[in-house]
C-alpha cells in the first residue's frame, strides 16, 4: 500500500514537471488564448464573399493573433494594477492547472462549433450567389490553418520582443539609458528604424520589383491578339502609337471588339469600323504625353466626326472592360470612337497602394485633352462625349470633374463600375443621399441626375424624370471593392446597420478589427464569384449604357439581340486571354 502510494506520487511529481517543462517550451498566455478565442469565432461568422478554407484560415489565423495579443495585454496589465492593489492571493497549483484544462478543452470545443456552424453560413452564401457550397469536413481544415498562421504571427510577435529587450540591454550598457526607461527606449529605436526603412528602402524595394514583375506580363502578347490592319485602330501600320508599345492588356483591347461586318450581322444595319485608340506606357517618346498622343490618334482616325466618343479611364495594368467597349460600339453601328491609356505596369490593388495619384492624374489629363478639342469644334458638329471607369478607374474618372455641375456641363453621360469607397464624387453623393434610402441602394436627389443599380431594374428606379446628362453607378452590396475602407477597424458602416443587400447574409455582424480584416480578404476574390455579385457586372454595363445614352430608337428587344454576342465574347477573353 505504501509502495502504491510513493508510485502515484513519484508519476505526479513527473507529470507535473512534464507540464511545466512544456509551458516554459510553448509559453502560452490563457488569458489570451480565451480572446484569442472570441477573435477566431468572429472571424467565421459571414462576410461580403463566401469563402474557402484557405482564406478563411488565413483571415481567422491572423484574428485569432490579435486576440491573443489583446488578452496579453490586459494579464499584463491585471498583474501590474489589479493584483498589487486588490492584493489578490495565487490560487493553488492544481487550481490553476484545472483552469488552464478547462480553457483549453473550452478553446477547442468552440473553435469545432463555430467552424460547422460557419461552414453552414458558407452554404447559405453561396446559395445566394447561385453557387455550389463547400462541406463541413472540408471547411473544417481551416481550424488547423488557422492554428499554423496564428503561432506564426505570434512567433514574430516574440522574436520582434526578444529585439526590443536586446536593445534596451545595448542603450542601458552604451548610453546610460536608466534600465526602467530602457525597454520603451529599445521600442521606439525599433518603430523609428523600421518606420524608415519601410517608407525608404522597403517600399521603394518592393514595388520596384513589383513593377519589374508586372512590366514582363507587360511585354508578353497573347497568341490570340493579332496586330490589327484597319487604320481605325491603334497599333495598326497608320498608327502613331506602335504596336509593340500598347502593352499586354492595349494589344488585347485593339486586336479584339466588334467589326463593322460583324455588328451588321448581329443588328442587321449598316455599320462603320468602330474606332479604338490607345496609348501605352512605352507609346510616347521623350517629354509628349500620353494624353496628347491619344488625342492625335483621336484626330488622324476622325474621332471627333462619329457619333459618340467614350474616354476611358483604365484600371491600374491599362484593363479595359470589352463588355463596355462592345456594348457602345453595337449601339451605335459602330460610329463611335473609344480612347483609353496605360498609367501603371501594376494591377489596381498594387497601384492603389503605391501610387493611386497616378489613376487620377492619367484620367484627368486624359480627359482635360480630349475636352479641349472636342470643345474647339461647333457644337452641332461635336460627337456625344461619354465617361467610363470601372474599379480604380472609376476613381480616375471621377479625377477630372469639380463636381456634379462640373461633370454636367462637360459630358453627355458618365457610367462608372463597382466604384472604391474613396470616390470623392460617390462619397458625396452616397454620403448626401434621400432620407430612407439605403447605402447600398442610395436615391441622390431624388434620382434626378445620378443613379446606383445592382440589376437593371434599378436604372428606372425611382420614377421620376432622369434627366440628361445621365450619371450612374453600378455596385453591388456584396461588391468589397465597393465597401472596403479603413474605417471598418472602429466604426460600424450604414450598410452593416441598415437591412442586408439582397446577396448579403442576414448573419453578417460589424466587430471592430474582424470586419476589416474579412472584408480586405475578400478584395482578393472579388471577381470569383458569379455575374450580379461581388465585383463581377457582366451584361448590367449594356443595361447602363442603354439607360445613359441610348440613340434614337433604341429597344429593349435590340439590347438582347447583342446581349449574347457580348456575353460569348467575353467568355472567349477569359477562357483565351
């Protein structure tokens, strides 16, 4: 008996010395891995997208960091202030262990939970997208994932606190600084040092080998875009601006879009060549501007004679969007005259955070020049001037206009496509619209002017006069790009406190940091989802232009008759691009 006894307290001893052993090795903070906890569970409650189980581990993972790194704090600061002064005793060591079970088990068991019930949201999002869903096994992975990416980022947390004590010994041994004072010494060198080389070398570094990276794509020409021969275009021999100069994305834009031949087939009217100029970044030589030879291209293809002249403002890699070039060109038979330039190697989100002064300043010049000649003709003899930018383009756009009676006296209609939240114009009028209605279905005005849509039926909305010039905005309540903005870390958004978009889950909640975060991963697949949500607008931009500045007896019947051919043609980019 005795003997038995001596064992079980010998297998005691060394269990207890293994356990400390592995808490000394992991270090782990409970009263961080209980926040850490709420943090994941917040992470995969619903956002704008549904998302997979390698995003949504991600996101939950970096959560779940924060969290753990808010609950570090308050213990930190429990121990400092609270313990001292309420002089509250150390409980007993297998008190403590029970808990630290507890919480773990506790821990464990809600993450499990949370992740079905998560992967049953998912279900439910992408049903309202008209998608298949994920499983729950599957979805389950993403606790694992989740687990990697948060021991990860605290990992650096550590290592950045061992650098911070290490220069705190250095300052205390080498200047003197008094060893209290030491440690938040060593933390601001680190902010200053790190501060620096990010806004120095870092950045230049790395968006220099961004730009290096993209500019090769740059280079690169798809076996499917062929230099066209018609002198209506850029590119072509009559050109001024090279073909080899128009970039990956203007070679594509000038070799592809409807013929005169082909829009007669489809309208069953006479047709002219449609006239598309383009300038890229490699295009001017020496001190000439981009947008000077874009309105000398403009003027050798006789732009200024056709009937309607659409400047575009490109996204940041020179994108153009076919469906809103093909769109206007079968409307009007072909008589129009389509101009756009390359401002960036970079792709939008790339651009937007090195420089998105370069989409404002392109789109504005742009359209500065443009308006000049346009100006300069008699007015009976002026094409119909129109405006067009989607995504960062649509930022570009709105660049070159004051405001909304500026942009009246100047265009004959403006259409801009799932628009950034840091749209000067669309933050005014959003911010300015009618009493009851909706952020996400704002009325500006009582639909005078402007106009938002998600779908068609919302161009008619409300009922009243829409009176010319004509200004919209297509964006979507599941479109991040739309509503992704910084001030989702601490404030609650209109559209997260008003009813839901119609695509958007009833089950989408704003919590301060997670919001941020979901909706920032979710920029990443903005355009994997089905046309009519996310940032995916398909055949609604035809709806738009044909609401905005249709010609003269034009139908509803005539925009479903090109409504197929635009949709095949831009299933052929995607598929062969």
């Amino acid at each position: 008996m005795l003997e038995t006894t001596t064992t079980l307290r010998r297998l005691r001893t060394r269990v207890i010395a293994v356990v400390r052993r592995a808490e000394e090795i992991i270090d782990l903070n409970y009263v961080g891995l209980v926040i850490a906890t709420v943090f994941f569970a917040l992470s995969v409650t619903p956002s704008l997208l549904p998302r997979d189980w390698l995003f949504q581990g991600l996101i939950s993972g970096i959560n779940a960091a924060l969290g753990y790194g808010v609950g570090c704090l308050l213990e930190w600061l429990f121990r400092l202030w609270v313990r001292p002064r309420l002089k509250i005793p150390a409980p007993p060591i297998w008190v403590r262990y029970a808990v630290k079970s507890a919480i773990l088990g506790t821990a464990a068991l809600s993450a499990a939970l949370m992740l079905v019930q998560s992967a049953r949201w998912q279900r439910a999002i992408t049903a309202l997208m008209g998608m298949e869903g994920t499983t729950t096994p599957a979805y389950l992975r993403t606790g694992l994932l989740s687990m990697a990416i948060g021991a990860a980022v605290v990992a650096v947390y550590r290592t950045v606190r061992e650098i911070i004590l290490f220069l705190a010994r250095l300052l205390n041994q080498w200047v003197r600084v008094p060893r209290e004072l030491a440690p938040a010494a060593g933390f601001l060198v680190l902010v200053v040092l790190a501060v620096t080389i990010f806004n120095g070398v870092a950045s230049r570094a790395f968006f220099a080998v961004a730009n290096s990276a993209f500019s090769v794509r740059n280079d690169y020409t798809s076996e499917n875009a062929v230099q066209p021969q018609q002198a209506e275009r850029s590119g072509s021999p009559a050109s001024l601006a090279r073909w080899e100069t128009l970039g990956f994305e203007g070679r594509w834009f000038v070799s592809h879009g409807p013929t005169a031949s082909r829009i007669t087939s489809i309208t069953g009217r006479p047709a002219k060549e449609p006239i598309r100029a383009y300038v890229g970044l490699e295009s001017v030589d020496g001190g000439e501007e981009p947008a000077d030879l874009a309105v000398s291209e403009l003027e050798r293809t006789g732009a200024f004679d056709r009937k309607a002249l659409v400047v575009v403002t490109t996204t940041g890699t020179g994108w153009v969007n076919s469906m809103a070039a093909g769109a206007i060109e079968y409307m009007y038979d072909g008589d129009t005259a389509i101009v756009a330039t390359q401002y960036s190697y970079l792709p939008s989100v790339l651009s937007f955070l090195a420089d998105r002064t370069k989409a404002t300043a392109a789109g504005k010049q742009l359209f500065d020049a443009v308006y000049q000649h346009w100006t300069a003709r008699p007015p009976q003899q002026r094409p119909r001037l129109l405006v067009y930018g989607e995504s960062l383009g649509s930022e570009g756009s709105e660049a070159a206009f004051d405001g909304l009676a500026d942009l009246r006296a100047k265009v004959d209609g403006a259409l801009w496509v799932g628009p950034p939240n840091s749209n000067r114009l669309w933050q005014q009028f959003v911010s300015r619209r009618d009493p009851g209605s909706r952020q996400v279905e704002p009325v500006y005005a009582d639909g005078l002017v402007v106009r938002f849509a998600s779908d068609s039926a919302d161009l008619a909305r409300p009922s009243t006069e829409w009176r010319p010039p004509r200004i919209a905005y297509l964006q979507h309540a599941s479109d991040p790009i739309v509503w992704w903005s910084p001030d989702l870390i601490f404030s609650q958004p209109d559209w997260l406190s008003e009813p839901r978009g119609a695509d958007v889950s009833a089950h989408m909640r704003w919590w301060p940091f997670v919001t941020f975060w979901q909706v920032a991963a979710d920029l990443t697949n903005a355009q994997g989802v089905t046309d009519g949500h996310g940032h995916r607008y398909g055949s609604l931009v035809l709806d738009a232009w044909a609401a905005i500045a249709a010609p003269p007896g034009w139908t509803a019947e005539m925009s479903e008759r090109i409504r197929g051919e635009l949709e095949a043609a831009e299933e052929y980019e995607r598929k062969t691009k």
